[in-house]
C-alpha cells in the first residue's frame, strides 16, 4: 500500500513515517506545501533507517503531489490546517482512497491543556465535512507521543482508536495500525464518537506534566 | 479513615465499598436516600466479605447521617443527582472534610455513547460550586467499570485520575485510591481539567461495544 504523510515534515509524520518504513513493507511517502522541505526530510528519514539497517526509498513531494501517488492519506498537520490541507489536495484523492484523520483541537491556559474541538465537534468530523463524497475518512493514531513514535527504540504497547463511517477504510487502517510492531488498534465506532478520542490527547499532556517521571504517554485499554 | 459512600447502594458505590472493605482498613459506611435500602446493601456487602473470609463492620444510613459520620464522602449517585445530593448533605460536612465526585454525564444516540457535561463544564466542577467552601472537592475514580470493581475476583492494573484544587485532600485520595490492590492513582492537576477525564467515561462504553471479547474496561496510561 502506498501511504501518504501530509504534513510528513512534522512531529507526528515523522513518527508515522519512521515506523512504516520501519516495520512494514508499504510505500512511505512525505508531503509538505514545501517540496523542498519535503525531499530533505525524506532523506533524513532514509538515513535513519539506514542506520538501522533498513534500506527504504522514502520520496518527498509538495502535498497534492504526495496524496496523488497515495492510496491512504494521512493529515499529519495541525488541526487548525486541516482543512485548508484537504483542499488542496481534493482533486488529487480518487475513489476509494482513504483519508487519514489523527489532529485534535487542544488550547493550553494556566490549568493545563483543555480540549478545544472545532465547530463541527470534531478534528474528525472536520475533514469528514471536507473531503469528497467518494473519499472515506478514518480518525486514528490521535492520541500517540510523537517523539516516542519517532524513536525507533521505544517500545510502544499502546493503543490507538478507530472511528469511520466506511467498515472498509476502517479496516484498511487497522492494518496499517497494528503493522506498527506494539500498536493495537481497536475499534471506537462511527466518526460521531471522534470527540472523545481528540479529548484524550490534552488528557496524556496533562498526566504526563503532573507526575513524575511519566512523559510521552499513551494509552491501553484493558 | 471514615469513607461515606452517598448512593453506597448504586454500582460504582458497591464496588467502591467492597474493595475498600476487602483491600484496606478504613471505615466505608453506606449512605442512601433510604436507610433501610442502605442498612440492607450493607448489609449484604458484609456477607460478600464474610464469604471471603473477611470479617467488616458496614453500616448503612441515610446520606446526611452517613455524610455527618465520615472524613471523605464520595458521592457515588447519577451525575442528574448530584447538585442534589451536595445539598442534602451540607450542613453535616465539617471544615476539612473531603468531597469526591466519581461521575460523568454521558448521553446515548444511535452512534454511541457521548460525553454529555452539565453547564459548569464537568460533574467536577458542579460539585466543587455546589460545596461549602470549607469542604475540599476531588475528582476520582471516574473510568472505572462498576462490574469490575465489584467483582473481588477481577484484577485491576489499572489507573484512576485525581483533580483537585486543595493538594492535602489531593493526597488522602490518592491514598485511598492506592490502597485498592491494582489501582494506581495519577494525578492529573485541577478541577480545570476534569472535563477531558469524564469523557473518557463514555469513550470506555464505546470500545467495549465495539470490540469482540472487551467488556468492563479501564485504561492505563504508560
């Protein structure tokens, strides 16, 4: 499967990428409205599995030319870029490609981190909104550390939640998920239960900033 | 410590009584708005300890007695009843005294199970604006399955959140919270924040719904 990392320069692309690439035998591809930037992160990624004894061609491209080549699609930009992100990349999705949801809406104020969804409930229900009719939506991979996704050592044992209206794209992506060795994905229904999800990811700041020794925090369910 | 369990005859207040009973040496009195209700749910957790070996004293009152007799009073009733239930109780809380407030507002639609807060932002913050102000207010013991918890057979490892603006009272909860074999107490800051914790709540039902062989599920943050 060829997946697309939109946004693939930032913090949680290059987590996704790395594991991808790392894990699995898909083709990794890393979008930026910067193709410049693109194409060097791309090699940065490359080295780093290299070093790691991988040998994977990880090509970069401006974001519509990404999302062409791809099959899944990965909105791997901050939530207040996402649909601007669709957009620009809507004549590029065909039929049966996937897009990929795993922003949400945090604000930060003296208490702690807060969730802030958009007007449409959800990050999720956001690009649902945004997307074309015959493009499916997934909402997933929202409430992972990045830095520890993109360290390679680290041990995951974490779980990520699905939400879709199409059983289909669902499941193409928890298959994508669970090819990441240590992340199990599990099923949280349709797309109207997104906001619940996105709550969890200023839930791990908080936790994380308030007891010692816990950082970059995921979540098992059990 | 004295522990009062208002709506001690409820799921949540069950399996809170039966473990603190079963695991730690504090006092729980059971609290109802009808003390016969509650003199006979005592009395049948004293039976269930009995079975097991474990020989407790479990009194049964209604609320305001049973809030008068305690340090920590958990008010262990449905999120509609708790406004309610703080007032009843008021004027036997002592300057002192500890407020907990396990509750969600959860609503139902055909997608699944919502996150559904009152006015004040979360059960939490009701509680805390509903409270004398001598009487410290602390969120806990929100994401627990009512079932599991009352089945002393059933391991937790799992994690409860605390919030709370006063850190002593903080502390005596996380303490109690600790003393249940299994349960490991996080903090996760102020009262600010709670709302993000309540929504898991709903989030819980939802993966339970959806994934084969998962029921009565708590989370860990690791």
């Amino acid at each position: 499967m060829r997946i697309a990392l939109l946004g693939g320069t930032g913090d949680i692309g290059e987590g996704l990428a790395l594991r991808w690439a790392f894990h699995t035998n898909h083709d990794v591809i890393i979008g930026s409205r910067d193709p410049e930037k693109a194409r060097q992160k791309a090699e940065e990624y490359e080295t780093e599995l290299d070093s790691r004894g991988v040998d994977r061609k990880i090509n970069g491209f401006e974001n519509p030319m990404a999302a062409d080549r791809a099959d899944v699609v990965v909105l791997s930009v901050p939530p207040y870029h996402v649909a601007d992100t669709v957009d620009a990349v809507a004549d590029k999705l065909d039929e049966g490609d996937v897009l990929v949801t795993p922003a949400a809406g945090i604000k930060r104020d003296d208490d702690g981190f807060h969730y802030h969804p958009p007007s449409a409930g959800s990050v999720t229900q956001l690009v649902a909104d945004a997307a074309p009719d015959d493009v499916a939506v997934v909402g997933a991979f929202h409430n992972l550390a990045a830095g520890r996704l993109a360290d390679l050592d680290a041990e995951l044992g974490i779980d990520t939640l699905l939400v879709a209206d199409d059983p289909d794209a669902k499941e193409t992506v928890r298959m994508l998920a669970e090819g990441i060795d240590g992340l199990r994905a599990l099923d949280a229904g349709g797309i109207a239960n997104a906001s619940e999800i996105e709550a969890v990811t200023p839930l791990l700041i908080n936790v994380a900033t308030n007891n010692d020794g816990m950082h970059d925090l995921g979540v098992r369910f059990q």
